[in-house]
C-alpha cells in the first residue's frame, strides 16, 4: 500500500472540483498521458474516464471507474491499466488550517497485482503519488495551468 499526503491552500469544495473535471487527469496524474474520453455524470459512481499510461512508446489505453463518490470528502477509483494491473485509489479530503489535508492511498485492487505491489513498487508508486499530488495542489490553488490548458495537455 501507498500513503501520501499533502496540505492544499484550497477548500475541500476547490479541490474535489478539481477531482470532478475528467480532463485534469491527463496532467496532474504521472503517467496518464491523455484522456480519451469522459462518460457523462463523472464522478458518478460507476463512470468512468477513458486514458492512456504509460510513458515514452510504451503506453497502454484503459480506464478508470468511479466507485465511491462522496463529495467534497471523498473519492474511491478502480484504475486500471492491463497487461499491467489494477490499483484501488483513495483520495480523502479534510478541511485542514484553512485548506485542504488530501490522503491517498493506492493499493492493488485483486490477487495477480498484489503479486507485481511488493516493498519496491510501493516506494515507486509512492514517490509517484507524491509528485501527482504536487500537481493536483497547483491546480487546485490556481499556481499550475489552467483546467483548459491541463485537459488540452
């Protein structure tokens, strides 16, 4: 399992509405390199987004299904991204000094990627994790592109 978190000069409100938009994905999600497409209602339970991971030639088209939306406080995704697996991400959102405390966890979401998320892949998934979230806080601040400028990256 991976843990990370972050302090968000934004309200929980701010930073799920970040969460909400489809198109930001593609930028503040390392390794999701475009979003293909967005199934009307997301974040919905039960929608999905349509993307591509992975870096240089190497990237796999999938997607990633809502499966618990509570918003501003809470976002459960199933992310997967075949032949090389599928991650359950929790994202919670605290109100927090005048902002936001963001806690993510990603985990193995069945039996065959538990076998791939051992001690090392948790440390890349977690160093990962925390460069997303550094991207999420710009956007979510207003510091980083426009949500515009992100879905078009």
């Amino acid at each position: 399992m991976s843990r990370n978190e972050i302090h968000i000069d934004a309200t929980p409100e701010r930073v799920f509405a970040v969460l909400a938009d489809g198109r930001s994905y593609g930028h503040w999600v390392v390794g999701s390199s475009e979003i293909r497409e967005i199934e009307p209602g997301f974040p919905a339970v039960g929608t999905r987004f349509h993307h591509k991971v992975g870096f240089g030639p190497f990237k796999v088209a999938d997607h990633t299904r809502v499966e618990v939306s509570d918003p501003p406080r809470r976002l459960e995704l199933r992310a997967k991204a075949r032949p090389l697996g599928t991650a359950k991400v929790v994202i919670e959102l605290r109100p927090d000094d005048g902002g936001t405390r963001v806690i993510m966890v990603e985990d193995a979401a069945d039996r065959l990627t538990a076998l791939v998320f051992n001690p090392l892949t948790h440390l890349l998934v977690r160093g990962r994790n925390a460069e997303s979230l550094r991207r999420l806080r710009e956007l979510a601040e207003g510091r980083g592109p426009s949500m515009e400028d992100a879905a078009a990256a």
